[in-house]
C-alpha cells in the first residue's frame, strides 16, 4: 500500500484527490488530505462581496464534505515537508509518510510584506478584497463612503486571478454609479506593470474601457510603502499617489512552510517543471494549481486543465515510465467589465487572448473577447458549476489543452 | 515580423522594439540597446542583465523586479538608480527579453 499525500483542501487538491480515488484502487494507493480547517472558500466571490452581490452561506462550504467519504482529511498546520526522508511534520507533532507528495496549499495575499501596510489606517482607509475577511471590511466601508480618491494597486506580480483588480475597477465605477455618486470619485489604478493592459490584442479590444469609465492609469509604480499619515502611496522612484480609499492587491506568497522545508523560490512558490508540474529537485514531488512557479496564470481554471493532464502523467509516472502528456498553461476566465457585462478570455503559454468563440469553434455560445450579457450570466453561473461539476471533479466537457480553431489567430504577427 | 538592425545585426523585434528571439542576443547587441534608450553600462548594469538572461532561460519568463531584486541580489532601489523611471522595462529591453506582462 502506498500513500499521496496532498497539502491544501483547496480548488486544485481537492480536484486531484476526487478525481485520483476514482482511478487509483484502494487497494494499492491511499489518498489523504491535510488542511488548518473546513472552509473552503469560493475565492473568484471575493470579487463581488464588496458590493454587496453574494452572501457568506454563498461563499463557503465544508472541505470534509467537499472530499470523497473515502478520501480522510487531516486538520493540523504544517510545520515542514522532510523531502529526504519522504515526510510531514504538522506543528501538532503528527508524522505524516508519503510516497508521493502533492503540494496544493496555493498562494496568501501578505499585507506583511509592504511596509505600512498594516499600519492603523490598515481596514479603515487600506481595503483588500482577496480574503474573506477583507472582503466582507470593503464592503462594510463602501456601503457609508461618502467619496474621495478611490486608489485601486497591485503591489507586485504573480497575483491571483491577475484581472481580478481591473474587474474591481470596472465594478465599483457601475457601483457608483448606481448609488449616484460616480461624480464624487476619483479613481486611480496603480500597477507595477507597464500599463492596464499589456496584450496588444486583448489592449484593443478593452479599448478606451478606463478612459470612458474615467479612471486614470499610474503605470510602472512599484510599491515602497504605505504612508499611513498622509495616506499616500509612495513608489521606490519617489512617486506618490494620494488616497482616501486604498484597495490594494498586496503581494501574493506561497505558504511559509514551503519555504521552511526548503522547497521554495523567493515567493515560497515550488519551482517544476512546466509541464508535468513535477518538483525540480525531488521526483516524487508535484505542486499543483497557485503553489507552484508555471508562467500561467495563478487562478481556478487553470489549476483545472493542469490537473486534467497531470492525471495522465501520474498513470505513467506510478507505472515507471516517461511523463508524456504537457500541460500548455491553458487559462480562460470571464472579466466583468461592469454594466453587467463581461468579456471572456482563453489563452496559454504560447497564444496571447484572441478573438472567436467559446467552447465550440465559430458556435460559442460564448464570444471571446467582446463585452457581453452573456458572459456575464456566465460568470454568474460558474459560482453553481464550481460546488457541483469542478470540485467534485466531474467532467466539465471542456477540452483541457488550449485550441485555436475558431480564433483569430491572424491578429497575431508573432511566429508560433 | 518586424525586424530591425541592431549593432550590425538583422534581429527580429516587436512593435515596441523588444527583441522575440532569445538567441539572437549578444552582449553586444545587448550595448547597442542600452545605448539606443541612454543607458551608459558598468558591471553593475551587466551583472542584473546576465541575472535576467539566466533566469529567463530557466524559467521561461521575465523575472519581475522583486525577483531580480530578491533572487539576483540587486535591490530595488539600486535597480531605479541603475535603470531610471522603468526598470522593469528597460532591463527587460537590454537583455532582449519580452516586457513584463500581464494576461490582458
């Protein structure tokens, strides 16, 4: 009998273990969880609970129940991965043994890491919106904000659900507006990268989104610290952008214990191979979905393809012989763009956001990369389809490799 | 595909001027676009652009300026210093790597 071993009862390990109980006989593999507790969020709800859309009882639902009755969960904190000696040590003193170790504990938004963050204006002015917690502060705060500088900043890149900030940009400008006092605020986004959008193609066909919404860009800002006193942001070029209402994305880390064992980069994020998703350094380590470093996107859907592919590979990884299958980094995500429309974008590694439809090439129903209805509903939608289609790891019926039928692959100049 | 000479060289570049191919870059090419955007190279500057490089090639994409900051030993302050106004952007430039992006 062997043991997997998966940290993290989140969207990507509990994925993995439904769907590896169902192919690996219990006679000859035993599967097991570990989590610090029972709620498992639904984190792409985080987004609207600023203005009042979801409810908590929405958001949340037992990881226990989430989970196979015949996959056990283990709560505790882990203190350490002994990757020479094939164990788990939980801060509790459990020893955990595993064969193979499936690293799934994702990333946590550390306000930490930014000096003055936390200091005392840190959930009165400085507002975040990627815990529960957070969210359920912003809109607290939102409800009786009379107006001002509305401030919206990503501190650094890789962040969760990358579109996540400009959807809350484009979502509180609609909220304002609603309450009737869109005149009464100035809104900025801050981003460290060169701009709000940095895909030619996806950049064209968001157009003039920020600017007829009036919401200005300060590009290239790399956070230094938060001014508590003036309740300023100031950049490591001695820029500074005012605020009466920060709602900052802080940097995104991979859990302490990752770095604690050894296992991880400067972000505590698992280094692997971008294929297979296999650790570079130990062969019978995986980390899947946020945890690991892959160049794709930190986000629900992408964890979903990599592990419909990863589940290939650990077929011939456990019969000895070579990982075949590659995971292409294929991502797609709906973007609310307020109004209650959004867009919907499919990409990977290699093929920026295009133009077409979505799932079924030149049918859709979907329209990639066009401000719809529809999409909205669909995201909408997806709250229902993630608690009973992907958690419970049953078929979604999409494709799990990125495909360019049905795009508009001629935009693109670049060579493939 | 746009292309466009570079220190005597045909190299492949994007609309912005970045250069697509890795293996087209020298270190000489890579003097010539440091001077092209006025940045003057010491081995300070070289030391960040072969840390970029590397870890490029390793990773398979740009490290963002916390990485070089944290990973290749050059923090931030030093890279605005070296780098003025947009670092991420002119090491990215320098090194003939694509600009850090985001997914849209």
């Amino acid at each position: 009998m062997k043991n997997l071993l998966i940290l993290g009862g989140g969207t990507a390990g509990t994925i993995t273990a439904n769907k590896l109980r169902r192919r690996l006989p219990a006679a000859d593999w035993a599967i097991t969880v570990v989590d610090a507790d029972d709620n498992h969020r639904y984190q792409p709800g985080y987004l609207f609970l600023p203005f009042g859309t979801y409810s908590s009882t929405q958001l949340t639902r037992s990881r226990r129940k989430n989970l196979r009755k015949d996959v056990p969960l283990v709560y505790g904190e882990i203190d350490r991965v002994v990757a020479d000696g094939n164990h788990v040590l939980l801060t509790d003193g459990q020893r955990l043994d595993y064969d193979v170790l499936i690293i799934a504990t994702g990333v946590s938004p550390r306000p930490d890491q930014t000096e003055g963050m936390l200091g005392d204006q840190w959930r009165e002015s400085v507002h975040e919106f990627y815990t529960y917690e957070g969210s359920v502060a912003l809109a607290r705060k939102l409800d009786t904000w009379a107006g001002g500088r509305l401030v919206i900043n990503i501190v650094d890149m890789p962040i969760k659900c990358p579109v996540a900030p400009l959807e809350f940009a484009f979502l509180a400008d609609s909220y304002f507006k609603d309450r009737g006092m869109r005149e009464r605020v100035e809104m900025t986004y801050v981003t460290p990268l060169p701009g709000a959008f940095t895909k030619p193609i996806a950049a064209q066909a968001f157009g003039d989104t920020l600017k007829e919404k009036g919401i200005s860009v300060e590009p290239d800002f790399m956070v230094m610290e938060v001014d508590n006193e003036r309740r300023t942001l100031v950049s490591y070029d001695e820029r500074e952008v005012p605020f009466d209402l920060l709602v900052t994305v802080p940097l995104n880390m991979g859990a302490d214990y990752v770095a604690r064992s050894g296992l991880g980069n400067e972000m505590n994020l698992v280094p692997v191979d971008k294929y297979t998703q296999q650790s570079r350094e130990y062969d019978n380590i995986f980390a899947l979905g946020d945890a690991n470093d892959i160049p794709a996107s930190k986000a629900g859907s992408v964890a979903h393809f990599e592990i419909d592919v990863f589940l290939e590979n650990f077929q011939q990884y456990i019969a000895g012989q070579e990982m075949t299958h590659r995971f292409d980094g294929h991502a797609n995500c709906f973007i609310e763009t307020g109004d209650k429309k959004a867009m919907l974008i499919d990409f990977n590694y290699d093929w920026e956001p295009l133009p077409g439809r979505y799932p079924v090439a030149g049918i859709g129903p979907m329209s990639l990369l066009k401000k719809t209805h529809l999409n909205h509903m669909g995201k909408l939608a997806f709250r229902w389809m993630y608690w009973n289609i992907l958690i419970p790891g049953r078929p979604m019926g999409l494709p799990p490799l990125m495909s360019t039928s049905g795009k508009r692959t001629d935009l693109v100049t670049a060579e493939k | 595909m746009p292309t466009t000479m570079i220190n005597g060289h045909d190299v492949s570049v994007d609309d912005e001027g970045f250069m697509t191919v890795y293996d087209e870059w020298d270190e000489a090419t890579g003097a010539a676009l440091a001077q092209a955007i006025g940045v003057n190279m010491t081995d300070e500057h070289w030391q960040v652009i072969r840390f970029l490089r590397n870890d490029f090639k390793a990773q398979g994409a740009t490290p963002t300026i916390r990485r070089v900051s944290t990973a290749g030993g050059v923090d931030t302050k030093k890279l605005f210093q070296l780098f003025p106004k947009k670092p991420a952007k002119k090491m990215a430039y320098i090194a003939g790597l694509p600009k850090p992006a985001g997914c849209v």
